[in-house]
C-alpha cells in the first residue's frame, strides 16, 4: 500500500470504529466470509490541483446471497428536472445554493444482517480474525 493512501485509508477505518459500523472478532468456522478491497478517490479542485485523497473499504457484493447477507438495496437518484426548479427558485428568490460533500452518508441506517468479511489489506488485528459488519447497502 502505497503511503500517500495511509492516510485517508486510517481516516476510514476511524470513522468505521467510531460509529461502531464493525468489530473485530474470531474468525467463525460456520459463516461465509466475504471479501473487501479498497476503493481510492481522487478529489480535484476548480483549479485541476489535487484537492484530497478519500479511500472507502467495500464488500465484495458479488459473493453476496439475498436474504441471507442482505434483503433490499437502494439508490439515491435526483431527477434533473429538480436540479432545475431549485436552481430557478434559488436564481429568482436570489439565495445561494452550495455543494455538500456528505463522508460515510450511508452509516446511518438500519441492518438486520450482520457480514462477515475478511480484514482489510494493511489493517490487520490478530492472526486468524475478520471484521464483523452491520453493514449498510450502498447505492448501485
């Protein structure tokens, strides 16, 4: 792993442990164990500069079975239809509009599935342990 990743790397997985997304614990004999992998992004500011580095860890969902790692899965969409009527209402009321950048936006939802996924590459704890996640479904 490269070290102009650690950081944002550590980043995640702070943020993962503060929310209590996962837990370390022993590997069990009787769960299918799922794999993950890092996923990098580079962020570009207006000027084409390198703005930051964000990297997010990411179940291999392909190996997952419905109804048994998870049951519904969903995705944010906004039609441009609705960019425009806030843009228009925002250009005729003249208010300012800005851009958010929300980090880990999915963690607050609610899971009855736990998912367990093998530990990520560079963060290992103990020999044969693996994460245990509540994991919440990306949007697609």
């Amino acid at each position: 792993m490269p070290n102009l990743w650690l950081e944002p790397i550590s980043k995640e997985i702070e943020i993962l442990r503060a929310r209590n997304i996962f837990e370390v614990i022993q590997r069990p004999k009787d769960k299918d164990i799922l794999g993950s992998k890092w996923v990098y992004i580079v962020k570009w500011n207006k000027n084409k500069e390198l703005d930051k580095r964000k990297a997010k860890i990411i179940v291999k969902g392909y190996a997952q079975v419905i109804g048994k790692d998870y049951d519904e899965t969903y995705a944010l969409v906004m039609h441009l239809e609705s960019v425009w009527l806030v843009c228009t209402i925002a250009v005729t009321r003249r208010l300012c509009l800005w851009q958010v950048n929300f980090v880990s936006a999915f963690l607050n939802s609610e899971n009855s599935f736990n998912v367990y996924m093998e530990q990520s590459r560079g963060f290992k704890e103990g020999k044969d342990n693996i994460f245990l996640y509540s994991i919440i479904q990306q949007s697609r």
